[in-house]
C-alpha cells in the first residue's frame, strides 16, 4: 500500500492539520510523532528505503529499539503537511541500539526530523514502558493561552494543574494525573528532553514555560483533545483574571466529591492547596486592596 493512502498516515495528516487551524503552529512551530504498531508498519514497508543513513538521535532510547516513527520536519511548516506531506514529514526507524535512526520515507530534498526528536522518543520510550505500549501519540503545540499563563503562575505542577482543575468542572476528569511544567530552557536538545521526560513518567501533559506544550496519548483524537481542554481553560483562567480573578470556584471537597462519584484518584499534592492561597485569588484580593487605596 501506498504510505498515502494508509489509515494511520491519513489520522497523522487530519492531526496536524487541526492543530494548524487552531493557530498552534506559527511558521515551523510544533512537532508532531507517531509510533507505528506492527500492522502499520507491514502495510506499507514495501515504500521504505532501507539504504538510507544512519544517523545519530542525540540520547539514547533502547526501550525503543527496532521501532518506527511517523514525524515531523525540522523547519517543515504544519499549515504544509496535507498540502505537501512527502517534504513535511516522514517515517523515521530506530536501530537495535537506540543510539541512531535513518529515514526510510518522506522528508524529500534533505529533510530530517524535528529538532525535538530527542524528546520526542525519550517521552515515547517512558509512556511505552508506562502504559504497556498503549500511548503512541507524542504531540508537541505553541497554544497561546498556554503559553501566556507561564508569564503570570508560579512555574510549579501545583500551580497549573489545581488553577486549570478549578476552570472546567470535567478537567480533573480528562487530566486527573495533572499537568508537569518545566522552567524555561533551551529547546531542541537533551537537556529538556530528560526534564521532559521525567516530567512525563507523572503526566500526560507537559508545560514548557515562554514555550508551549508537549502532550502523550493513546490515540490522536485524546492526545490532541488534551491540548484542546488545557489551552481552553488556561484561556478562561485567563479571562477570569483579566476581569478582576476569582469570586468563587471549585472548591477542595468539590473535587473530592466528583472524584468519588467519577472514580478518580486524584493527588493529594493538588487538594491540599488552600483556598484563600490560590493564584487568582490572590490577584482579586490586590484588586480590591489597589481599589480601597484609591
Ligand atoms: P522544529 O521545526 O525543529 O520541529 O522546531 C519547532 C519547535 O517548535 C521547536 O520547539
Ligand atoms: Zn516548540
């Protein structure tokens, strides 16, 4: 079969597609990764160039081994995936070792993967090991909303996930685990990857802060839904503090209610914030204190 024409090429294609109608992907921004299950890779091996190059991924992933990859260009445009997919992406294999992959389709006229790929398959090799090889979908976004509550909370898992519970009643429900943040660093190296990484062996949702996101996920629809729900309710945390911050919310034993009747556990480290404590909170009490001064 043509690599075009296969299902998993097609979801690939739709994901990428819907993350740039969603203003995600300035320019090159984002990256996208998929790891093919055996099924994919057999429908359309006959394509593979198995001639090509190795070449080495910057860290190691043995738990990935023999794998291979659906993934993004470096400096290829998302807005391009569909309209020129054999230049925008293409399927990456992993040799024996994890040190080194080669190209074996797409990426034409010398293109190579995103300049995330070290995080792409460290995050790949810690959610396989995690979910019993259940999570294929790494996704990597600059969604604003995301990206303009990392100027304003406190860089901490605590701060983000329990503000972004507190603005959509069903986000505990899609992210129970919560959301990871990692301080501002430079990207495309190892470096964030393992802070990425290790981030991701509590989360399926990581912050990169002034950056974006990377999410995990089983299928494309979750992982993508993922980063839906985060930036809609980092854009409603963000509403609400721009009018002023929080009257009321969702307190810690509403979540202690609907994590019963959900049957969820969420963590501890994020009920036991007190009220008075949080973020938006905290700006309403300066609001009305600046007011009184005046
Ligand atoms: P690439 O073009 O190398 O994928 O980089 C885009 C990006 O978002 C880096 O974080
Ligand atoms: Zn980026």
């Amino acid at each position: 079969m043509r690599v075009l024409d296969a299902e998993c090429t097609k979801k690939f294609m739709q994901m990428a597609e819907d993350g740039w109608e969603q203003g995600w992907h300035e320019r090159n921004g984002g990256n996208l990764s998929y790891r093919m299950t055996m099924d994919d890779v057999a429908s359309v091996a006959e394509n593979f160039d198995l001639t090509a190059k190795w070449r080495p991924i910057g860290t190691s992933v043995p738990g990935l081994a023999r794998e291979h990859f659906f993934i993004t260009g470096t400096g290829r445009y998302f807005q391009n995936v569909v309209r020129d997919p054999e230049h925008s992406f293409g399927i990456i294999e992993v040799d024996e070792t994890g040190e080194n992959y080669r190209i074996v389709w797409g990426l034409l006229d010398g293109g190579r993967p995103t300049s995330e790929l070290p995080t792409h398959l460290m995050n790949h090799e810690v959610k396989k090991a995690q979910t019993n090889g259940a999570h294929r979908v790494i996704y990597h976004c600059h969604p604003a909303n995301v990206i303009a509550l990392t100027f304003v909370l406190p860089l901490t898992d605590e701060a983000f996930t329990r503000e972004l519970w507190e603005m959509m009643t069903e986000c505990p429900v899609i992210f129970p685990d919560g959301i990871g943040v990692v301080p501002w660093m430079v990207p495309g190296g190892r470096a964030i990857a393992v802070e990425s990484a290790k981030k991701m062996q509590s989360y399926n949702a990581v912050i990169w802060a002034m950056h974006g996101i990377f999410c995990s996920g089983a299928t494309f629809d979750e992982t993508f839904g993922l980063v839906h729900t985060i930036d809609k309710s980092a854009g409603i945390l963000l509403k609400v503090l721009a009018a002023g911050g929080k009257r009321q919310t969702i307190t810690t034993q509403d979540f202690r209610d609907l994590a019963k009747d959900f049957h969820l556990t969420l963590p501890e480290k994020f009920l036991d914030v007190k009220e008075e404590k949080s973020e938006t909170a905290k700006t309403a009490k300066t609001a009305k204190a600046a007011k009184v001064t005046k």
